[in-house]
C-alpha cells in the first residue's frame, strides 16, 4: 500500500487536465473534426488497450517506443495487452478486421483521445499525451499526402497557430537498403566519435542516427549521404507531386533531408509540424508529424498490400501554445464564458419548481449558471456577480406558489416580475436587446 502522500498525486507523467486547461483540448478536437469532416473523414474509435503483439509487428523492434515506452502487462485471463502508444497500428487494425477494403478507397478516418508512452516526463512529453490523427488508407496517390499535410496545416491555422513543415521522402524497400548500407558505411568512419546510442544505432537502426540531437553527432550528420539524392525513380516521382500538390494550394514547407521518424512503418513520405510562435518549447518539438506507411499492413500480417498515409497532431503541446499566446488566466476564461442567466432560488418549493422549468430554458437555447445548494439570496447573486452573467431569474417561496418569476438587470439591479409561462419570452427579448 502506497502512502496517502502519494494516493493523492496523479501518477507521474500523467495528469489532470482542469477545466481551464480541458475547453482547450475540446477546442483543438473540435476544430480538428470539423474540417477533417467536411473534407469526408469519419471518426472512428478504437479500444485503448491493443494486443501487444499488435505494437511489437509493426512500430519496429528497436524503436524507443518499442524498447522502452510501452505500458504492457498481462490480464487474469492470461491475455498480454498494451495501452495503445499512437493510433496508426490500431486503425490499421480495424480497417483490416472489419474489411474496409470494400469500401470505397481511400478510407478516410479521423481519431482523438489519449494515447500512453512511459517516456521522460518533461516540457511538452508526458506519459499520458493526446492526438487527434487523420488516416487515408487504401489508395497510393501522393494528393492523399499532400491532401493530410494541408488538412494539419489548416487545422492548425485555424486555431491561431502560425507553423512551419519539415517534409522529406525516406523512400521504400526498393532504394532504402542501399542508401542505408551507404550511411552505415559513412558512420562507421566516424565511429569513434559516436554517442554511446548512437554507436548502438549504427547496429541496429541506423537511419534514426540521422536523429540524435548529441552535438557531435549533429556534427558527422553534416556530411551524412542524403536518402533524396538516392530515391528510386518511383519515389521521386511521388516525392515530386507530393511537393507539386502542396504548392499549388500554398502550403508552405521546408525539405529536411535528415528526418527521419521514430516509427519504422514509414515509407516514402514523412512530415512534422513546428510551431513558429516564439515561445520556447516551439523550436525543437513537433506539434504534429507523420507520413506514409504502405508496408504497414503487410507488416501486421495482411496478404494484401494496403497504401496508405496519415499524421497526428500533439493536441497537449498546442494546447500549451494556445494557452502561454492567450495569457488567459483561470478568472478570465471563466467571465468570458458566462451564461447569459443566473438563475437564484430561495427555499425548497423554488428549488422544485426551479429544476422543473430550467428545462425550458434549455429548449430555448439560454445558457444559465446555479447554485442549487445555496439558499441564500446574497451568496447567489455575489456568484453571479463574479461570473458577470447580465441576468439573473429569482424565484422565492412566492413566485413559486404565484408561478412567476423576477429578472433582474444584474448591473442596474433593475427588477421585473414576469408570469412563469412569459419568461422564456421576456428573457429571449432581453438577452436579444443586450
Ligand atoms: P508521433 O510523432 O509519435 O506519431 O506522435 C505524433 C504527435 O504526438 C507528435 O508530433 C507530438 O506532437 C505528439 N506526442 C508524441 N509523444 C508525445 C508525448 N509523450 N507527450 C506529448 N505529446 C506527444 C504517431 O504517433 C503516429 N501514429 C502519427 C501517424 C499517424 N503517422 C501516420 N499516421
């Protein structure tokens, strides 16, 4: 048994996200599935726990998430499952357990919600983190690409976020091989000058070496054989529409020869989203990323080979960024958004009456605010003060026996008293003149 100390802190890593931190998440979810929507992706859901066997074939045996980021246990039942760490492996998954492949192609699949990685705790990456990610699966045509890059972008923009994109092609089964027995070839000149991990790296995976921010391998990476000059034919040429499609609706994007993903699903193209505001954490962590994946299915177990591309945004870090650019505080949120009502009872039969008739303010679209275990006339309108909503509905023991009600101006405290079945009405006019 844990000490109550400790019972009483989220676990590490993870945390709570208060209301005034959860409006942003919603805000960042709901403009992303707005657009995503109406350029006809569906939403789709998938469980939170995978089998981990699902993660294990496909996000590649030495990738860090793989090595040492995934929540895994066993079940009673014997089963050994995992906390999903990305959206990629499960959707996948679905697409191919419910045969979406007889759908028309390509499927298009939008998803939020929370995803898990035992990763270092610190600015921007926590153990518990949330995406909202597109997928296009089904169809190999680099509009797909560019069509998921744009969509990010606008989603972004859209929710007051100046970015920039970091894009380049890894290439595929076809030209990566000899470009990596290339770079193996180059590192190995330079080995001992090498970061432990990366010395490592040049074993096991050694197009993430062209990743380590160490300075000195930073350093070597300068000289490092780029995989842009060395893409087979076909890949340029999807490289080349993607970048084409991309021009011709003004997005905006940098090539980084070196990127590369910690993911080894990808094939072909591979992006990321930084944030160009000035804040800090913006310049060296990703508010987005992702690419294309073809070899995916087959990886997973598929007999048929299923092209497909996609991305996710990192809805924490620009919630972050939306936050420190607003400077909103907790009170200033909580005024912005007051309900036009405040709707104040005094005594028990108010308090019935009350809960009974807010419902047609409901119907009729009109936010309120109460506190229905107060009974005090005071308190009630010092909240409703605080909160800055313009009106205020007061019912006591009379109004409820005479079915009335009184509103209040709550800056002039000027008061009306209305019959019950005109407050709607009264209140609909009044919001209206305001
Ligand atoms: P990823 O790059 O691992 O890709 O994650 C996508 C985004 O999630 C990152 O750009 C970052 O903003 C955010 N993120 C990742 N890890 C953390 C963390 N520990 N804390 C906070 N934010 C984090 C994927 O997950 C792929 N499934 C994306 C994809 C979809 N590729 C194709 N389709």
């Amino acid at each position: 048994m844990k000490h109550t100390g400790e019972l009483l802190q989220s676990p590490k890593g993870m945390r709570d996200l208060l209301p005034y931190e959860e409006r942003y998440y919603a805000e960042i979810i709901r403009v992303a599935r707005e657009i995503a929507e109406w350029y006809g992706f569906q939403a789709i859901a998938t469980p939170h726990l995978e089998h981990t066997g699902l993660f294990e074939a496909s996000l590649g045996e030495s990738t860090d998430i793989i090595e040492k980021q995934m929540y895994s246990f066993r079940t009673k039942g014997g089963d050994a499952l995992t906390l999903r760490p990305e959206g990629t492996a499960p959707v996948m998954r679905a697409y191919l357990e419910h045969g979406m492949h007889t759908y028309p192609q390509p499927v298009k699949l939008f998803y939020s919600g929370a995803f898990f990685r035992h990763e270092n705790p610190q600015a921007g990456r926590t153990r518990e983190f949330y995406q909202v990610g597109l997928e296009m699966i089904g169809d190999p045509e680099p509009i797909n690409d560019a069509m998921v890059i744009r969509l990010f972008s606008l989603i972004v923009r859209e929710l007051g976020v100046p970015l920039t994109i970091a894009l380049n092609s890894i290439g595929d089964r076809e030209c990566r091989p000899a470009y990596r027995k290339d770079l193996v070839a180059y590192y190995r000149r330079h080995i001992n000058r090498l970061c432990a991990d990366c010395k490592r790296r040049l074993k096991i995976n050694p197009l993430r070496l062209l990743d380590c921010k160490e300075e000195a391998c930073q350093a070597i990476r300068g000289k490092a054989p780029k995989i842009i000059d060395r893409l087979c034919e076909p890949c340029q040429r999807h490289f080349n529409e993607v970048r084409e499609f991309l021009d011709a609706v003004h997005v905006p994007y940098e090539i980084d020869p070196y990127l590369v993903r910690g993911l080894d699903y990808y094939t072909r193209t591979v992006f990321e989203l930084f944030s160009a505001l000035p804040e800090k954490q913006s310049a060296h962590l990703a508010i987005g990323s992702g690419g294309r994946y073809d070899d995916l299915a087959k990886t997973m177990g598929s007999s048929r080979a299923v092209p497909a591309v996609g991305g996710a945004l990192g809805v924490d870090r620009i919630a972050e960024l939306l936050r420190a650019q607003g400077k909103e505080d907790r009170d200033r949120i909580i005024k912005k958004e007051a309900p036009a009502v405040f709707v104040v009872q005094l005594g028990q039969t108010a308090k019935k009456k009350l809960l009974h008739w807010i419902e047609d303010l409901r119907h009729a679209d009109i936010p309120i605010a109460h506190v229905f275990s107060r009974d005090s006339l005071k308190a009630q309108l010092k909240l409703a003060d605080r909160m800055g909503t313009p009106w205020a509905v007061i019912v006591g023991q009379k109004e409820a026996l005479d079915e009335t009600a009184i509103i209040r101006d709550m800056r002039s405290g000027e008061q009306e008293v209305v019959p019950l079945n005109k407050l709607v009405f009264a209140l609909k006019g009044k919001i209206k003149k305001k």
